[in-house]
C-alpha cells in the first residue's frame, strides 16, 4: 500500500519555477554588478578594451554557476535538472536583455557558445549544490 508523500517533500525534490525565477533574476542582478565593476575599470583605464568579451564570459558563467549552486541546495534531488532550470531562465533574460539592448536579433557562434557554456555552468552548479547540501547533512549527523 502506498502512503501519500507530504506535500513539502514532494515540492522539495521538484523543480521549482518560482524559485528558479527568483534565483535566476539575483544570479542577474549580480552579473549587473560585475559588469558595471568592470566598466568602472575600464574606464579608469586599469583593463584594457579587448577584455571585454572574456569578462562577459566569465562573469555569465559564475553567474551561472551560482545560480544553479543556490537553485539546487534547496531541492532534494535532481540538482541537475534544477541547474538547468534556472540557467534556462538566465540565459532567456540574457538573450532578451541583449536584443533590447542591441536593438537587433543577432544570433551568432558567440551567442549560441555563451547559452551552452551558461546551462553547462548551471547544470554543474546545480549538481555540486545538492552534493554540498547532502554533505553537510552528513556531516551533522
């Protein structure tokens, strides 16, 4: 006989789109902060032009990563899946920020290499972010 799962288990272990929403937009809002850091550094003439490319990806991949990372610490399983989720969601946000930004529909190599390095980044994130919470269980136990 089957025992009904309590609802806060079950909405544990699955994906979460509000609170992928939510993680998604603070992973944006932090990306906006690194961008704007390293404008100011560019401007002040500490960095040079030609790493502007390089610095949006990096800063689009951590800011990914986190994202998955906090995503999935407060699922119970499939941290994959919810890494996805909200790399999913940031990159959608990135790609319609840069087109209204840009004025233009561009979709280039670059473009389509950053959507797949930032789900990957995510995926690995959500994945290390269940591992980590599952650890510090064990260790508390």
């Amino acid at each position: 006989m089957n025992t009904p799962t309590p609802y806060k288990e079950f909405h544990d272990s699955t994906i979460s789109i509000k609170r992928s929403f939510t993680t998604a937009l603070i992973a944006m809002a932090l990306s906006v902060v690194c961008y704007l850091l390293f404008s100011l550094l560019i401007y002040l003439g500490l960095l040079s032009e030609r790493t502007i490319r390089p610095i949006v990806f990096i800063v689009t991949c951590l800011s990914t990563f986190t994202a998955g990372f906090m995503n999935s610490k407060k699922a119970r399983q499939c941290g994959w899946a919810n890494g996805a989720a909200v790399g999913g969601i940031y990159m959608v946000f990135y790609y319609l920020f840069s087109i209204i930004t840009s004025g233009q529909f561009i979709f280039c190599l670059n473009m389509m290499a950053m959507i797949l390095l930032g789900l990957l980044m995510a995926v690995i994130g959500g994945i290390l972010g269940i591992n980590f919470r599952a650890n510090k269980k064990c260790r508390r136990t």
